[in-house]
C-alpha cells in the first residue's frame, strides 16, 4: 500500500540477482542488441553482413579445396580439368576473409564509438529521472551503480559475444553439412563425444569461475590498501600511527595469498577440462580411421581433404563458441538487467511543455502525510499535518534522524508520501507537472552539486543568461571578491583536474546559495546552508538570509539556533512528528526540547 | 593529459626497464621464470606437430595406409594432449611470475612512499609521480609480463608453424613472411594511432567519468531532480563522448585504410603461395594430403603475424609505467629522511616548542606558518582558532612532526619534532574512514595491541560506539563500508570510529580536528565531552569550529596569515578586544538577544 513498498516490486527483478531463466536471458540479449543496432542502423547492419560473408569463407573455402584436389587428381590421370579454376576461388576464400577484416572493424568502431554512449546515456539519463526515494535505497542504488559502470564494457562485449558467435557458428554449421554429404554418419561419429564434454566444461567453468571471482576481491583489497599510500588523508595516518609496515604486510597477504591457494585449483580444473577435449578427441580419430581405412565408407582424395578441413575447422570454432555460449549467459543477465532498468517509472522525467506558467506564490499544506523509505518499516514522517502560509519564513529544528530532510523532500515533491496529500495552493502537488515545479522551488541541500564546469555555469544550470539577475545573485551570495580574484572570471572552471581551480568548502556552498537564488522561484528550501562554513562566513551568510528569503515562502532546516531564531515560525520535529510549533518566543515559553537545545548553544556565550 | 603525453614521449623505448624487471624476479624466484620460459619454448611448437601431422593422415587416409593413420593420429593426438597439459601449466606457472613481478615492484614502491615526508604529498610533480607510479602497480607489473611471454609465444608458434612448410617448398615460407612485411607494419602503426588518440583525449575522457560521477552519486540526486538538470548533464555528457568519437572514428578510418592495404599484400601473397603449392602438386613433388596442411599453416601464420605486431607494440606501450616507477624512486630518493630515532620514553603529558619556525610548501614562495615562536606546557589544553587558511592546520601537522619546517625548529618534548614515535594521538577532520573491519579502524591506533579486543571494546565503548560489535554479524571483523563490507556507517559513526582509534592509543599529545559538518547540537555536546574526557591528563591542542566552546580551554591561540595573532585565557582575550573578542560577539549577537525570556 506504501509507496515504498510498490517501488520495490518495480526493482524486484533487478535485487534478486541470477534468478533468471536461461531463456530469458538469451532474449534480454538479443533485446540489448536489438537496441544497440537502432541506434546506429547502418554500421550494425554493415557489421552483420561482414559476420556473415566471413563466416561463410571457411566451407567456401574447404568446399573449393576438395574441388581443387579432384582437378588434381583428374588432371594427373591425364584427363582433361582445370585445377586453376579451383585454386582461385580457394584462394579468394581465404583472401576474402583477411579483406573482410577491416572493414569489420571499422564498422565495429562506429558502433563502439556511438552506439554503445547511446544506449549508455539511457541509463544514465534514467539515474536522474527514477524516484528518488528508490535511488537512495542502498540496494537499488548498488545495481544502479552496477549498471552503469558496466555498461561501456559490457556492451562492447555483448556486440563482440555476437561477432563470435556468428563467425563460429557459420563455419560449424557449414562444416557439418559438408561432412553429411560425404556420409552422415561421419557426423554422429565427431560430434556425439563432444556432448560429454561441453557438460564437464560447463561444470569447470562454472569452478574457475568462482575462483576467479574470490581472486577479484582480494585483488580489490590490495589494490585499495596500495592506494592509502598515494592518498593525502590515509598519508597522514599512515605516518602518525606507524601504520606503513602493517599495511605493505597485509597488501602482500591481499595480493597473493588467494591466488596460491586458487592457483592449484584453476590449474587441476583446467588439466580435467583440457584432458576431456583430448579424450573425445582420441574417439573422433578412432572412429575416422576405422571407418576410412576399413572401407566401411568409400571415400576419394577429395572427400578425406574436405573432411579433414572441416574436422579441423570444427576443432578450431567449437571452443571458441563453447566461450562466446557461456558469454551470452553471462551478458544476457546483464541485458536483463538494464531492460529492467530502462523500464522503471520515470517520476522526476523531464518533459518539456509549451505553456510557461509565471510561478505564483502558494501556500503548502501538508494533509496526514506519512513517509516510510523503501525496504524500511518503520515511517520516517508520520502523520503530520502542517500548512505554510504565502510568504512565511518557518524554520526546522530537530536531531540528525529526526526527519527533516525528509519532510523537506516531501514539501519539494522529490519523494511521494505514502499516505496523506501535499496542497500547493488548493492543487495536489503530485498533479502539477514537473516542470511546472521546477519553477515554483528552489533548494539549497546539504549535499549540493559541484559541476566540473565553470562558475556561471554552476549557476545558471540549466537555465539561460541574464546579466543583471545574475549579478544580483553573486552579490547577494558574496561570491563578487572570489570571481574577482580568479583567473579567468566567471568563466573559470571549477575542476583542478581539468586544467580549472577548486574552490574552498564555503565558496562551494555560497555557489549552491547563488544558484538557488538564480532560479528566483517563489519557494526556497535551505538545508543546513552554512554547515561548511567557518564562524565568520557563517554570520555573513546569516546576514544575507534576510534578503534571500524576501518576498518568497522559505523553508530553512539548521542546527544553529541563532539562525532559526531569525524565522517566522520554528517547528521542531521529533521521530517523524511535529512536537512543537511557535515562535522562538513562544517555544522558549514552552520549555520542551527547543529551549533545552537554545540553553545548550547559547550558554556558551554568556 | 599533459604529463601523459610527456612521459609517453619522453620515453619511446622501454625495453631496458623490461629486462630490469625480469632480472628482479629471477633473482627473487628463478625457477619459476626458467621453468615458464623453458614451456614457452618447447609448448609451442606443438603447432608445428599439428600442421606434420594433419598432412600425414590425410595423405595416409587417401593412401588407405591404416598404420600410417595411426602413426599420424597418434602424433596429432600427441600434440592434443601437448596443447592441453601447455595451458593449465603455463597458466601456473605465468600467475606465480606474474605475482612476483606485482610483489617486486609495489612494494618498493610503497616502502618508499612511506618514507617520503607528508609535506611533499602537497607539492605536485612529486604526488603526479607517486599516483602514477602507484596506481595498480601490482596489476599493471603482471600485464607486462605476461606480454612478453605472450610475444615469445607467438614467435615460437609463427616460426613452428612455418618449419613443415619449409620442407615442402621453401618458396611457400618466403612468399607468405614477405606478404605480411606490410601488415606488421600498418598493425604497429594501428596500435600507436590508438595510443595516441586515447592519450589526446584523456581530458575529455575525465570530464566525462566527472559527470557521469555526479549523476550517478546520490549527494547531487536531489538537485539534479528539482533543479531539472538532468537532461543537460547528459547531453553534456554524451556531447563529451561523441566529441571522443568523432575523432576515434577518424583515426580508425585512416588505420583501416591502412589495414586494407597491408591486407592486400597478404592476400597476394596467399595467392602465390597457393600457386606455387598447386604447382608442387601437380608436378606431383608434393602429395595431395599435403594441401589440407598448408592451406591451414598458411591462415593460421598470418593470423600470427597480427598478433605479433600488437604485442610487439603493446610491450613497449603497457612498459611505458616502468618508466613512471623510476621517476618517482628519483624523486623520492631526493626527499627520504633518514627516519630518525624515536625519542626516549618519557611519560606524562608532552610539552611542545616552536623556535622561529616557519613553513612553506615545497616550490612555493608564500610561508603558511611565519616566524612562529610557542610554548605549550605538558597537560596544557588549547583552543586553535581562526578563519578558513590562516595555517592552522599546518600548525597542528608541524607539531606532530608530519611536516618538516623550512626554517626554524619544532621540538617534542626536548628533542626534534618527528612523526616516528607512537605517543602523538590524533582525530583529523578529514579522518580516514579505513574500509577494511571494524578491528583495524580501531586498532591501527595502536597496532601492536590490534589483537586485544578487550581493549578495542574499551574504546569503542568510551567513544559511544559499544554496541556496534555486537550489530555486526561478524563483530570486530566485520568489513566496514561500502567498498568491500556489507554495512556502510553514518557519518556520525565513522566520526566516533576515529575518536576511539586516538582513545586507543596511549598518546601524551592528543591532536583534534573538530568536525564542521552538520552534527546536531545534541551530537555535538557528546562529541565535545568526548575529546575532553580522551583530553584529560594529556596535552591537547583543538582546533575549534565553534567559537563558544573553545572558551573552555586553558589557552585560546587565534591564527591569522601564518602568525598567532592573539594568545590568552577567553577573559584576557575578550579584554583585549581584538580578533577573538570580535568573533565570539558575532556569535553571541545571535545567541544573547532576547535571551531573557529563558529565564
């Protein structure tokens, strides 16, 4: 009944992991691909076509062979033939294949290049449009993560997994009609010992695959522990507490006590697997040369070098598909993962309208709200009724846990409450477009975002120029005597990597005030706006707080009384419920926990 | 980026490091390194048996010569089994070279990170040559390796695959290692055409993993939403990513031209090779059964050919790190201090002295600490104030002897300021949140008593976080955090982890770093009672977020530009009327209005 618990159903399948059937993997596979080659038709069909013309080469190519060797023969019992013919077309076949290449790759490149960031951009596009409630879920976060990290190299891989199979399965195929019409049952012969076998190597496979996996782990711990010593902070620990010999100790340990005791596993599952091959091997050939050199079927010169090309051609490709088989497994549970992905609802979606309606000022009534986070049981905001007049200042006070980042996240509409109805005016907040609310709110959030661009950018995202608004917000902010003093202005980039500067925590956060600020919406939301701040800056940021929360309904969530104080109205929240509601004056009177809070900060300066 | 390009210019040619490494690892380890070597060599003319012996049994089959057969299968056979037994082996044997050579490397690397001052992790060439040199090395030294084996490998393999062709008609071989002249050639040139696009690129590459950071973290999901940039980051981001495109596609354009060329040779090549066998038959020099062989001896050698000159390439490019170690070991070299003795035992609270020290970071021109002259007696508490870069810091860093300073003298007790000693005790702000078990994010305090869970559980329990073990599903050796645990902590949390790893050292002098996040008030008073009680009877010195508290200390001292501007009790201070009196009625203008109705 919760929303929290309908969005879970919605993740399901992406949580329970290697739950799927095989058949459905294959089809999230062929899915993905499908949605790789719409993105860029032309190289993919490009791409195809060269799979399939070389594939095709090697039966062309033994077909013609045992053709060649007929001429031969012909020819050499003194009849009349024309073995050039022949040698030509076999040599086309092995030269059509070499010339094939390139053009394979390139079109493989095209779609590496541009169909792989498309598909990649789509999920990263429905990171920032999925609920937020959901995205901050640990485990959904997780698979989230997953998915787009993957998603570059597992695409490549994907495609890849289709060029082998294609290039594999063509040759086998033909191989095998090729050997049926010599005699069919040369082809029960070379292929009934395989089957035992693909059954072991599956199982193997599956071992060395586990084992592999535990060797990724410790090798990640290794890896993190080697790069304490190339970080600034774990430097300075390193140093004090003596910790550097500890710590090369346990990186050795990380980096190959695994792989000792791994080694001889993979070696002796390898040795069981290589060994199978050898034996269904040694039956093929007893088979063959029972059946030739017995003349149990009569064959010529070139029937035995077709089938001896092939039965090489079927040796060389079967391997490599038995690879490409399980790969197809593997990326089809991936594929399944991101068309799951890609089809959650899309709540925060961006969708442009026509109609710009000017933001009018609204009141916010909170009616019997009730919030529970996804997987959690217990509400985070229970039952709160609440309503903010036109212009109102109200502050939120409470401890860490309490809930009011949440009940602010309600407010803006980035999470839905599971029960009860947020008014903006007399409409339902959950009926009015995004759009439309992007327009009436702006936030500044404890965790705001440093874009690696540059200082207008920052604070003009996404919205366009306008020189004396944004004048006013960089004064307003305190941000003129910074832009002042760096090198390139307002255009200067904010990422040292990128050949830019960074900028202290404080300018950071006076930035996210600015462009709250630029988007001059009628709410404003501040969640603990002055948390990086040093004592000074903090009072500057104070004194400005006036002029940002003129003429707007401003919501401010700090832990610094001294700023709440400043507000029209204070609520302190307590385990999701709203236990005092007054001004500073009236909840002083009250003597509960806000004037218990007030005692503690204030004393300090008396 | 730049010092990409200039360390791959710089340095074409990595061979020297190469046969260096191998050295190393055949002095630490010979017999695995001869043993590989000697299966790569002798494993790998397996291809040549496949090659004699498929030709034999066709030629025996088209015969009728059952025993010829047999004798043939048996040698193909042979060669099967060969080929099966040569990769678990070679494996085996690659993985324990291949750990040797990470082992080698890394941990020199290491050792000598650590022996390198802290202050020079802020002066860039150098912290450049440590990342760089750094980053998986372990993973990076095994890739080299198995390089250059996989490049004996394809060359044993090419010439075995070639030597039954020899004795058929040696015009064959000429034909077919001629043809692929060009094909090494273009496919050398592919390898480096790649290298040098993804290196141009690197920076546009970084601005797009930044974006698509900030999309996928959770801190910028609420902005992002309300805010409605998502749309725009990921154009930008795709913009970033078709920008890379554009000119990899350009550069795979020019190298499948150049592929195509060589590609044509090749196929000339296999036509006259294919003529002069068909001639061989004809003239019946050659048996019949032979055709089979060589058409397969001819594909499979110039599929070598390719490989070769990749791996060729990819030797001298994946080598160019090598180089990246041997500049940081300069540099490095160029700083270590001799780690000095640690100082005589002495117990009680440790007094402090600064004699005109003043420090500079390495290749700057401004001092961040000037001329300072203090004393702090033994079990003195301070309070270090002041704005954001005024050095405090830096100060705190000097007096636990992480930093050197560039003039002057830091004394700990009566002799010199190092950080080689086990008594200093510090909570940083940016404190280390040690993703490994709760056990090490405790005892790195004191590693020698890491196995004492009494005294861990002592600690966790004076910095409120008792009950955490038991929570745990695997207790003190529960793996912490998000990176390789299950249970990721609060902020909160990970802040108490790092007061009970300083509650666990036996520290004279105690250095905190109070946090400015946003701790509740409650939080905060818990915190504050905290470090006084890990405080008491140690000399303490805090630098204090919170101008009100701080006036609780024994001595408030006020940083401004590298100097202490104000030293004094709160009362003299507040007499004094300068910075810290300004500061604290700032604050107290918040506080103090009104503040009758408390009452």
């Amino acid at each position: 009944m919760s929303s929290g618990s309908n969005s879970l159903v919605a993740i399901q399948p992406l949580l329970g992991e290697s739950k799927r059937s095989l058949l459905s993997r294959v089809r999230s596979f062929i899915w993905l691909i499908g949605k790789l080659a719409e993105t860029i038709p032309l190289p993919f069909i490009c791409w195809l076509g060269m799979n399939i013309l070389q594939g095709s080469m090697p039966p062309f190519q033994i077909w013609a062979s045992g053709k060649l060797v007929n001429a031969i023969q012909v020819r050499i019992d003194g009849h009349q033939a024309n073995p050039w013919l022949w040698a030509i077309l076999m040599a086309s076949g092995l030269a059509g294949s070499r010339l094939l290449a390139p053009t394979k790759s390139w079109c493989e490149a095209a779609i590496h290049e541009q169909g792989v960031p498309a598909v990649h951009s789509r999920v990263l596009e429905r990171t920032t449009e999925v609920d937020l409630a959901l995205l901050e879920y640990q485990a959904f976060h997780d698979v989230a993560l997953r998915i787009a990290e993957q998603a570059n190299q597992t695409l490549k891989e994907t495609l890849k997994t289709l060029g082998d199979i294609l290039t594999n399965v063509i040759p086998i195929i033909g191989a095998i009609l090729i050997i049926s019409r010599i005699h069919w049952l040369l082809v029960a012969a070379l292929f009934l010992p395989l089957i035992p076998l693909l059954a072991v190597s599956l199982r193997q496979g599956d071992l060395v695959w586990s084992a592999l996996s535990k060797q990724t782990r410790d090798r990640r711990i290794a890896q993190y522990i080697a790069a304490r010593f190339s970080d600034r902070q774990a430097a300075k620990e390193i140093r004090l507490f003596g910790l550097a010999d500890e710590l090369i100790q346990r990186w050795e340990v990380h980096f190959t006590a695994t792989r000792k005791e791994m080694r001889g596993k993979i070696t002796r599952a390898f040795l069981r697997l290589q060994l199978g091959g050898t034996g269904a091997d040694v039956i093929s050939y007893a088979v063959l040369i029972w059946a030739i050199t017995g003349r149990f079927v009569h064959l010529t010169a070139a029937d035995i070098t077709v089938l001896m090309g092939a039965f090489m051609t079927i040796g060389n490709q079967s391997f490599q598909l038995q690879q490409a088989t399980l790969d197809i497994g593997k990326h089809g549970g991936f594929a399944a993962d991101v068309r799951a992905f890609l089809n959650l609802p899309a709540p925060c979606a961006v969708i442009p309208t026509s109609a710009t309606i000017p933001p009018q000022p609204l009141s916010i009534t909170l009616d019997h709200v009730s919030f529970a986070y996804p997987g959690a049981t217990a509400n985070v905001i229970d039952d709160v009724n609440l309503t903010i007049p036109v212009g109102q200042t109200l502050a939120i006070v409470g401890e860490n846990g309490a809930g009011k980042t949440t009940l602010l996240k309600l407010i803006l509409g980035l999470y839905q409450p599971d029960s009860g109805r947020i008014f903006f005016g007399d409409r339902d907040l959950q009926s009015i477009p995004i759009v439309e609310r992007q327009a009436l709110m702006a936030a500044v959030f404890q965790s705001f975002s440093r874009y690696p661009e540059s200082i207008l950018e920052n604070i003009t995202i996404p919205k366009g120029h306008d020189a004396a608004e944004l004048e006013r917000v960089i004064s307003e902010a305190g941000l003129d005597r910074m832009i002042a003093d760096v090198p390139d202005g307002i255009e200067t980039i904010l990422s040292p990597d990128l050949g830019g500067i960074d900028l202290s925590g404080g300018q950071w956060q006076r930035l996210a005030i600015a462009r709250a600020a630029y988007r001059n919406a009628t709410i404003l939301a501040l969640d603990e706006p002055t948390a990086a701040l040093d004592p000074l800056a903090e009072v500057d940021i104070f004194k400005r707080f006036a002029q940002l929360s003129d003429n707007r309904t401003t919501i401010l969530i700090s832990h610094r009384l001294g700023m709440t104080r400043l507000a029209d109205r204070i609520i302190v929240i307590e385990h999701g419920k709203i236990t005092e509601d007054g001004t500073h004056a009236q909840l002083l009177r009250n003597n509960h926990h806000y004037a218990e809070l007030w005692e503690m900060q204030s004393r300090w300066y008396r | 980026m730049v010092s990409i390009v200039s360390v791959a210019q710089k340095h074409p040619s990595n061979w020297r490091g190469i046969v260096q490494l191998l050295g190393g690892i055949g002095r630490r380890n010979p017999l695995p390194l001869v043993s590989l070597t000697l299966l790569t060599i002798i494993g790998n003319t397996r291809t040549g048996l496949y090659v004699l012996s498929l030709g034999g049994i066709t030629e025996a089959l088209i015969v009728q010569n059952r025993r010829q057969a047999i004798m043939w299968a048996l040698v193909f056979l042979g060669a099967g089994v060969m080929e099966q037994l040569y990769w678990p082996f070679r494996n085996h044997l690659r993985s324990i070279v291949v750990d040797d050579a990470g082992v080698l490397l890394q941990k020199r690397v290491l050792l000598k990170s650590a022996q390198v001052p802290l202050e020079h992790y802020e002066h860039a060439p150098f912290f450049n040559a440590l990342t760089r040199a750094n980053d998986d090395l372990g993973g990076r030294s095994g890739t080299i390796i198995s390089l250059v084996f996989d490049l004996l490998q394809v060359l044993i393999l090419f010439a075995s695959i070639l030597a039954p062709v020899w004795f058929i008609d040696a015009r064959i071989v000429g034909m077919v290692v001629i043809g692929c002249i060009p094909l090494f050639i273009s496919t050398w040139h592919t390898a480096h055409t790649y290298y040098e696009v993804k290196t141009r690129n690197a920076p546009i590459e970084l601005y797009a993993s930044k974006l698509s950071d900030l999309i996928l973290q959770r801190d910028a999901a609420a902005e992002i939403r309300l805010f409605g940039t998502g749309p725009r980051l990921v154009q930008r981001w795709l913009g970033a990513r078709n920008n890379v495109a554009e000119q990899s596609i350009r550069a795979v354009g020019i190298v499948t031209r150049s592929q195509f060329a060589g590609e044509i040779f090749v196929a000339m090549s296999m036509a006259a090779a294919i003529t002069l066998l068909v001639h061989n038959l004809l003239n019946g020099r050659a048996p019949l059964g032979s055709l089979v062989a060589v058409v397969f001896a001819i594909v499979w050698s110039i599929d070598m050919v390719g490989g070769l000159a990749y791996v060729t390439r990819a030797v001298r490019e994946n080598g160019a790190f090598l180089n990246d170690v041997f500049v940081f070991e300069e540099e490095a070299t160029r700083f270590q201090r001799p780690a000095p003795a640690i100082a005589s035992r002495s117990t009680g609270p440790m007094k402090v002295r600064l004699k005109n020290a003043s420090f500079r970071y390495p290749d700057t021109d401004r001092d961040v600490v000037h001329n300072l002259n203090l004393e702090i007696a033994a079990g003195e508490h301070i309070a270090l104030l002041g704005e954001n870069g005024a050095g405090k810091s830096t100060l705190v860093r000097l007096i636990a002897g992480l930093y050197t300073p560039t003039i002057g003298r830091v004394y700990q007790d009566d002799s010199i300021a190092t950080d080689n000693r086990d008594d200093i005790g510090a909570v940083f702000q940016d404190f280390e949140r040690w993703q490994l078990p709760l056990r090490d994010n405790v005892g790195f305090g004191n590693i020698n008593q890491i196995s004492d869970d009494t005294a861990i559980h002592r600690a966790l329990e004076k910095s409120d976080l008792g009950n955490l073990p038991q929570e745990l599903e695997d207790g003190l050796d529960t793996w912490l955090g998000r990176e390789f645990g299950e249970r990721d902590l609060s902020g909160g949390q990970w802040q108490r982890l790092a007061i009970a790893r300083a509650f666990f050292r036996n520290a004279r002098l105690l250095i905190l770093d109070e946090p400015t996040a946003a701790l509740d008030p409650l939080a905060e008073q818990r915190l504050f009672e905290r470090f006084r009680e890990l405080a008491a009877g140690k000399t303490a010195i805090t630098i204090s977020h919170r101008i009100g508290p701080a006036r609780s200390a024994d001595r408030i001292l006020v940083m401004d530009r590298g100097q202490v501007i104000e030293d004094g009790t709160h009362e003299s201070l507040m007499n004094r009327n300068g910075m810290y009196a300004s500061m604290f009625r700032s604050q107290q203008e918040w506080y103090n209005h009104d503040s009758g109705e408390t009452d």
